[in-house]
C-alpha cells in the first residue's frame, strides 16, 4: 500500500499559528491568480464616481487577476448612493458599505478594510487625485515581494505652501521623537498585502493614525512615485474648521506614536519653577542686602500670566493623552454600518471589535 503524500506547514517554535497562516495566505496570494480589493471612502462624490470607475475598469480589466471595488459611504447627501447602486447592478464587483451617520474618514477606512476578501487591497481617495492608472506599478511591487507599497507624491497640484509646509514641518516633528518615521509625502493612497491588512485590524484601536501604524507594522515595504492631481470634479468636502486638518493629524500622530509631549510639559514645569525660585531668591537679596524697594505689581502679573499659561498648555496635553485613553474605554464601536449591498461576509472580526459589539 502506497503512503499518502500530505503537504504540511510546520510551525516553528515561538511563531502561532495565526502568523503562519498569514503568511501561507500572502506566499498564496503571490503565486496563484490574485484578487485584489480596492477600498474607497467617500462623502458627496455624485460627480466623480461614473469617472473613477470607468478610469477602475480600464486599468484593471486588462490585469491578470480578479477584483472588488468596495465603496464605503461616509453618509453622502448628494445622489452618490444611487450612482453606486445603477453602477452594482451592472458589475457587482462594485460592492458598498452605508454608514449609518457621519464618522469621518479612519473609521470608514477600517470599514473597509473589514470586508475586503483580497490578498492584495489598495486604499485610495474617490476624487480622482491619486491615478487609479497607478496600480499595476503598486502589484508589481507586491509581486516582487513587499507587504506594504507606499505612494509618494513629487508633486501636489492644488494645494496651498502653507499647508505643504505646515504638514512637512509636523511629520518631521513626529518622526524626531517617535519610533516610527513616515518618509515625506507619503500619503494614504497604497498597497496592503493581506497579511498588512489583518495585522493592522488586529491591532483594535479606537482612533487610528493609519500612516503611522502602516509604517509600525513593519514588514516589507516599498514607494512608487507620483504627481498628485487637482480634484476631478466637485468642491473639497472639509470645512473651513477642518482645513486646519494638517494640525489635527500632527497632534493625533504624536500622541499616538510618542510620549514625548508628557516629558516636555515636565521640563517646561521644571524649568518655570526654577526660574521662580531664582527670583525669588534675586528679590530677598535685593531687599535684604541693598535695601531696594521692590513693589513687585508688574512682575507679579507676568509671573502669574506666564504660570498659568504654563499650566493650562500642560494640562492641555495630559487632556489629549487622557482623550484618548477615555475614548478605548468606552468600548464604543469606531463606526456602526446601516447596510451593505454586494457583500456576503460579515466582515474580518477581531477580540476588541467583539468587545465593543
């Protein structure tokens, strides 16, 4: 009797099982017929998505491979549902995820990324600004081996020097005083492998800085470069509060990936309490010594002025830290899906997501 041949993966010693079997999934994913997701969050885009399909299916129909778009719609009040809904019914590769209200773009990021069946999944933004043509440049580093494919921009049509060199300035800070470095307009437009992709929904967090934690995962990883475009069509979608958005994603960065600002508040109160006591000491030997009056009102007030601006930018920081902490502790889900159109699964599950169920 002929002994059966049964293909094994061993495990080796300190590795689980569920790294092995990532792994085994992205050696798959490379070597047989690949599916590929691309996920895409977006708010009010009616007139931009009839195009970015088109753009979609012209890049990837010729490709060896098959592929789902997977649209995540932030609660868009313009006809962008319907246009999704005509264009399903005529591929149903185009899939869709409703928000039940606005939760912004992290949160439908992950949303996404839940669903998606891929061993590869590109996330890009629905307007047009980032060339869906650039993809096959992104499987092609997939193939030769790279979990992550990062897109960087030479170029940025359309957006304002103050807001370039306000976002340069504060990757620059995060990458001083963190241990993680975000290479220089490296934006959200990239390539996961599948394993990428699960180890970054492993992770669990409430309030993700998804650039930094692409580059905290670790593996593999590798940049294309590119000119990025003006909108296609339409207005941007932020506020005139959100255009400070550059400085909200500085300071989510750094609490995020650095403890830093908690020991500049304590040098700064270091600092501001010696320098009260220098001069306290400087007035008892004026007075005692040299007889001089000191009648103290003006630098009484800047004393006062600068120790409670001091104070307050302190507990400013030690409030964004506590935020977040207070955030993780509710245990609230980072969004809550109204419907979905097209997908069968429920959707990649993890211990903290089930905790907040």
């Amino acid at each position: 009797m002929q002994a059966t041949s049964v293909n094994r993966v061993d495990t080796p010693a300190g590795v689980t099982r569920r790294e092995t079997a990532d792994a085994a999934v992205a050696v798959a994913g490379r070597e047989s017929r690949l599916l590929l997701s691309v996920v895409f969050s977006f708010r009010n885009e009616e007139e931009v998505l009839p195009e970015l399909i088109r753009r979609l299916r012209g890049t990837l129909n010729p490709l060896d491979l098959d592929y789902e778009l997977v649209f995540v719609n932030d609660a868009s009040t313009d006809g962008s549902l319907e246009v999704l809904l005509k264009l399903h019914e005529e591929d149903p590769r185009i899939k869709i995820i409703n928000m039940s209200r606005r939760f912004g773009v992290s949160p439908c990021v992950i949303a996404g990324l839940r669903h998606t069946r891929g061993d590869a999944v590109v996330y890009m933004d629905a307007d047009l600004q980032d060339p869906p043509e650039l993809i096959p440049q992104l499987l092609e580093k997939f193939r030769e081996g790279h979990d992550v494919v990062h897109t960087t921009r030479t170029k940025r049509l359309g957006e304002g020097r103050f807001k370039m060199w306000l976002t340069k300035q504060a990757y620059k800070t995060i990458n001083a005083v963190s241990d993680i470095d975000i290479p220089e307009n490296t934006g959200d437009f990239k390539l996961l492998s599948r394993r990428a992709v699960n180890q970054l929904l492993r992770l669990g967090e409430y309030d993700p800085f998804m650039r930094g934690l692409v580059r905290w995962i670790g593996f593999k990883q590798a940049h294309v470069f590119y000119e990025r475009d003006r909108r296609f069509a339409g207005e941007t979608h932020f506020s005139l509060l959100r255009s400070i958005n550059p400085i909200r994603e500085f300071i989510r960065g750094l609490t995020s990936f650095s403890e830093w600002p908690l020991y500049f508040a304590l040098i700064v109160g270091f600092i501001v309490s010696a320098g009260a006591f220098a001069y306290l000491v400087g007035i008892v030997i004026t007075t005692v010594f040299f007889g001089m009056h000191n009648p103290g009102w003006p630098a009484l007030m800047v004393t006062l002025l600068f120790l409670g601006g001091t104070i307050l930018f302190t507990i400013g920081i030690l409030g964004i830290y506590i935020g977040r902490i207070h955030q993780d502790l509710k245990r609230r889900p980072p969004y809550i899906v109204e419907s979905k159109i097209g997908i069968q699964n429920e959707g990649f599950s993890t211990d903290c997501e089930r905790g907040r169920a």
